[in-house]
C-alpha cells in the first residue's frame, strides 16, 4: 500500500465535553423573588416601561452609547464599554437611550445570596449592599471576556457555569483591591435629599452584615433585631420589605450557601459542615438542604463535584 505523505491527515475526533448537568437549585431561585438565578443575557437595549426589581447583583455593559436610568426615583447615566454594578433589589427603570441604536448591552444576574458569600471584597459589598451604582475599571473586565461568559452559560453547561461564577468572584476581588468607580453613592453617603427610603435600607444593610459575618453562631430575630436597636416586628417587618424574605428563611438560606461552599471547598465530613453553617443538628440540615437542592449533602458532593 502506497501512501502519499502530502495527503491531507483525517484529523482526530474532537472529545466531547460532558452532558450538562441540571442544577439542583433550580426551584429554590423559582420560589421567590429573594434570590434570583444566575444568568447572563446579549440583547439590543431597550427603554422598560416601569421600574422593577429582583434578587441579584446586576451587571450592565452597554457596547455603544449611553443609557439614562431612573434608581430609587433619581437620574443615574450609563456610558459604553464599562461594566456596571449594583443591587437589582432597588427599584430601577432604563428611561432613555442615546446613541445605542446599532448598540448591544449584555447583562450578569449573580444571585444575591451568591454575592453575599464572596469573601475579601470589604467595602464593595458595603456599597453594593447600601445601594451603590460601582463602574469596574478596564483591567477588571472585557467585552471579550463577558462573550465568553456568555457562551459558557449558552452552553447549558452547568460546570461551564460554576466556572464563570468563580471568575466572577475573581473580577470582584481585584475591583476590591484595584478600586472602582462610584456612579451613584451608598446610602450612608448620600445627602438628605434622597433620605425617604435611605433610613430602612440602612437598618437592614447592618443586619445582613451581622447575619453573614456570624453565620455559623445561633441568631434569633431578636438578637439580629438588637444589631440595629429596633423593636423585633419592626425589624421583620422591614427587612422581609426590602429583601422579599423573613429572616429566618434568610438566615437559613445562606446557611444553606455556606454549607453548599464547605462541601465543594474542603473535605470536611458533612456533620462538621453542617456545624460550621450554623445547623443545630445534622437533621435539621438535612431536611432543609433536601429541600432546597432535592439532594442529600452527600449526593451533591458526589454528583455535581466528584
């Protein structure tokens, strides 16, 4: 047999990547409007007919031009080819476009309680938290990167997925270290002027602080309550307005996140981790964990990491 060696070589079948798995958590971010689901979108930008709200760390980055917004009833400007942080839980409207017409925005939806469990981003998740609008620098973020983010989640893949969330986590640390730049202030630093709605969400920023800070000790509402000298009810009652949960379920919740963290992070047993959540018993963390993500602790360790 002759073979000619300027032939064309077959080349070697690309390897598939593995099927996606489904994320467990699925109905837990459909329940509510707490937390929201991660996503990512690439769409034309458009003007919203009336202010919404939802549970994520929203990420805005306009290709072309400019967007006026309306948050928590005053103007903020969005200029292109920056990307643009804050808490979607504040009420915001996208009110005019200049020049955007051939323009593309894509957005990141990072849920709240994913955010909130980020560690070392000090005074960026004061701001965000405190209903700060935060511009990331160039050397933190790229539209070429963002695509590939985008396609990482088009992929349905879900590993894919947990990838772009830790870069995410990444981006975060080297803005916290690098610095930003402030569009809109946090509420403690703004002026008397846009008080009216300052005051409660200031209470309830000092009482997820608390709650994340001491996750793993016992927290009632009293206790959590007492953080910020108010009456138990009035502090509930609050804080369920402004965060669309009670705190109780907002307590176990990023339990739930912190145990989720232990269990793909370290190789502790999962009677340790669900001591180091702040679970008072192995039951108790087992029946809310089943609930949240249909899975045992020790099926999800299995199945989605090892």
């Amino acid at each position: 047999m002759i073979v000619d060696a300027d032939a064309p070589r077959p080349r070697p079948a690309r390897e598939k990547a593995p099927r996606p798995t489904p994320r467990p958590d699925r109905s837990f971010y459909a329940s509510g409007k707490a937390f929201g689901r991660f996503g990512i979108r690439a769409f034309p930008p458009q003007i919203m007919a009336a202010p919404h709200s939802h549970g994520h760390i929203e990420f805005n980055w306009l290709t072309a031009g400019r967007m006026d917004y309306v948050f928590d009833g005053g103007p903020l400007t969005v200029g292109a080819n920056r990307l643009v942080a804050f808490w979607a839980g504040i009420p915001h409207q996208t009110v005019g476009l200049q020049g955007a017409e051939q323009a593309r925005q894509l957005n990141i939806y990072l849920p709240m309680d994913a955010f909130l469990e980020m560690p070392q981003l000090g005074r960026l998740t004061e701001t965000l938290m405190g209903g700060g609008v935060v511009q990331l620098s160039p050397e933190c973020i790229g539209l070429e990167t963002l695509e590939r983010w985008h396609g990482d989640y088009r992929s349905g893949n879900s590993l894919r997925s947990d990838l772009v969330r830790a870069e995410i986590g990444t981006m975060f640390r080297r803005a916290a270290i690098t610095g930003w730049d402030t569009l809109l202030p946090a509420w403690v630093e703004k002026s008397a002027a846009r008080s009216r709605t300052a005051s409660p969400v200031r209470y309830v920023v000092r009482m997820v602080r608390h709650i994340v800070e001491n996750i793993a000790d016992p927290l009632t509402v009293e206790d959590i309550a007492s953080v910020v000298s108010l009456h138990p009810n009035y502090a509930t009652n609050i804080f369920t307005k402004v965060m669309h949960i009670s705190i109780q379920k907002f307590v176990t919740r990023m339990r739930l996140i912190r145990a989720r963290s232990l269990l793909f992070d370290s190789n502790l047993t999962v009677a340790n981790v669900a001591f180091q959540a702040g679970f008072s018993s192995q039951s108790q963390f087992y029946e809310h964990f089943r609930k949240a993500y249909g899975l045992t602790p020790s099926q999800l360790r299995r199945d989605t990491i090892g």
